[in-house]
C-alpha cells in the first residue's frame, strides 16, 4: 500500500488529529471525514448513556472526545468500522456485529434483496398466483450474523402467513450473536411478532456432519442460502490484492477458510469444499432453489464445472449474480460465462447484474 503523502496529514492534522488518524485506513479525506463523523456520533452516544450526569455537558463532551480519540487510533491501525460501531445496516436490519464473527457485507445484501424481489414477484417456486400463499421453508448455512435468514423473514413475514427460516452454523458464539440480532430487531420493529403458522430460528450442526443433515431432511426445504467459507489457505496468508489486510487481521478465519481437516472430494479445491458438499446437500434436501455467494469468476468456473458433473444440472436453470444483481452490466461486462465441461464442450451461464462476480443461482426445473 503507497504511503501517504505528508501534505495529506498535514491538512487533516489541521482539522483535527483524530481525523489524520484515521488517514491510514481511509485513504483519503473525503472517507476519513464520513467515519469521523460516525464516530463521532458513536462515542457522544455512549458518553451520555454511561455519564451519571447527562446535564453536565463538559464531562459528557470530555468523554466524547477521550473515545473518540480511541476509537479513532484502533479505526487507523485497520480495526473494522462495523466492530467498533458495533453494528452494520443489512437491508431494513440493524446487524450488531463484533469481533469473531464475520461483518455483512453490502453485495451479500444486494444479492439477498433481489432474490427477496423475485420471490415477491412469484417467479420462483410456484408460477401459480393461487398457490404463492403456501408454506415456505428457507435454510441458511453458515448463518454467521444471521443476517441472510433476519433479512429473508423479515422481507417475507408479510406476504407469507406460512414461513419458516432457519439459520445453521457451527460456532455457538456465533449462533449467540444471531438469537441477538433478531431480538435486537424484534425490539427496533424491523421484525414483526410472529404468527402461530412462521418460525424463525437458529441451531447448531455441521455441514459436513452426515447425522446433522440427514435430521433436517423431515421438512421440506425450498429454499437453499449460503456464504459459506471461500477463500484459500494462500490468499489467507498473503491477501494478493484478493483480501484486505484488515480482514485478515481482524476478521475470523473459520467463516473464510475452510479447515483442514475437511475432506475434500477427487477434483475440487479445499477453498471450493463447503459448494461440493452444499450441493450435495441440495440433492438429499429436494431443495428448489439455491443461492451460494462465492469470491470471484475464477472460483465461480470452478464451482460450475464441477456442478455440471452432477445429476441436479440437468434439472436445474443456473445463474450467476454479480455484486449488484438488479443493475445493468456496465460495458464490457459479458453477458455469459463460458464454462469448460470437457473437451471441445463450453456451457453458457448468463450472467445477471454489474460488478465483480459474486454468486451462483440454481432453480429447479419443474416437471
């Protein structure tokens, strides 16, 4: 990362020494100055909740700034906004988010929102309008937040008088901060109490423990979600321009690395592990619909040549998402993804939206 030039701190130093130490991790002043602001608001906030005298305004804006100041020297040396805001906007929720536990990230929410904009539209799942009102059962795996199952209830509570949404995960803290946030935004209103007929829910199992899954296959599941952990061994260790020093740093590893002590399937990459056994999962599931975030192009050709192997490609219509589905492609931006499925054959997966390529959606054909 290019240093930055003195002139530049010098001119924040002018303004505040809290806004220049903020410089390293926003680069320019334009950024510093919206997280100072933040910031700023964040500490005036707890310094009057903690103060025993909220009508003494030079002690409360003396703890205001003391901080400030802090929070200001952690947000420089890479600390995650999110983590020490404590929160992070997904949609109408209001995410809390700390440390060990991975932040939401904005094309994660995007990517939610249209697939949330399709099912509203009736154009997954059942095409007959008399039938839309019918049960719905969702599963998110590695939930992490909670924030893909919190914002999928909360933006179909009111169409779907029968809805059920599960969020898994294998950590217990991490499931601890998901029954959180949904108290959290049962409280704020964002989600509604629920009727005798939804459920909204968190629990422990491991994906690629065999007694876990074969438990859920009792309800039916129409709906598949995940982001699951994508990124490998390497990237983790030297980032290559793929992954911010900070997350690397401050973010947990287990919700990007898969362990090493997965098995991975003949002709898959350890960083590709969680998609194999995901849509191997779908097959026993009898799922209609899944939607699997993932890193980048190079990984999204891996996932689909290896989901072209499997039976459920012929059943199924795929897609892949960008980071913001519902837009135009800006030039240049190819409307397929040409995957090579063996010698001399190409499959053409369209492409939907603008950005970086961020996901893969699969329906299955009905009959």
């Amino acid at each position: 990362m290019p240093r930055l030039p003195p002139w530049l701190l010098q001119k924040a130093k002018q303004q505040s020494p809290d806004l220049a130490a903020l410089l390293p991790a926003c680069r320019d002043l334009a950024s510093a100055r919206t997280e100072f602001r933040w910031l700023k608001e964040h500490a005036q906030t707890k310094a009057l909740s903690k103060s025993t005298s909220p009508s003494n305004q030079a002690l409360v804006r003396a703890h205001r700034d003391a901080h400030l100041s802090r929070l200001c020297r952690q947000r420089g040396r890479g600390v995650p906004l999110q983590y020490l805001l404590g929160s992070q906007p997904f949609g109408d929720l209001d995410i809390k988010c700390r440390p060990g536990v991975l932040i939401p990230r904005p094309e994660t929410e995007a990517s939610v929102c249209h697939l949330v904009d399709l099912m509203k539209k009736g154009k997954l799942l059942s095409p007959n309008p008399s039938l839309r009102h019918e049960g719905l059962n969702i599963v998110d795996f590695c939930t992490g937040t909670g924030c893909i199952p919190l914002l999928l209830f909360s933006s179909l509570q009111p169409s779907r008088r029968r809805l059920t949404v599960l969020g898994i995960d294998v950590a217990t803290d991490v499931l601890q901060l998901a029954q959180e946030n949904l108290r959290h935004n049962e409280k704020l209103g964002v989600i509604k109490p629920l009727s005798c007929e939804q459920s909204l829910r968190f629990a422990r199992a491991d994906v690629f423990d065999d007694g876990h899954v074969q438990a859920m296959t009792g309800t039916r599941w129409d709906v598949l979600v995940s982001n699951p952990p994508y990124v490998s061994q390497h990237v983790w260790d030297f980032g290559h321009g793929q992954l911010a020093y900070s997350v690397r740093k401050y973010e947990p590893k287990l919700a990007l690395v898969p362990a090493d002590d997965i098995a991975v399937p003949v002709g898959w990459r350890r960083e590709d592990v969680f998609y194999s056994r995901l849509l191997d999962i779908a097959i026993l599931l009898k799922t209609k619909v899944v939607w699997l975030e993932l890193g980048d192009e190079a990984q999204a050709r891996r996932v689909l040549a290896g989901f072209a192997t499997r039976l459920l490609a012929e059943k199924s219509t795929v897609e892949v998402w960008r980071d913001w589905p519902d837009l135009t492609p800006a030039p240049g931006e190819n409307g397929y993804l040409n995957i090579t499925t063996g010698p001399g054959q190409e499959w053409a997966v369209p492409v939907k939206g603008a950005g970086q390529i961020r996901s893969i959606f699969l329906q299955m054909v009905v009959e």
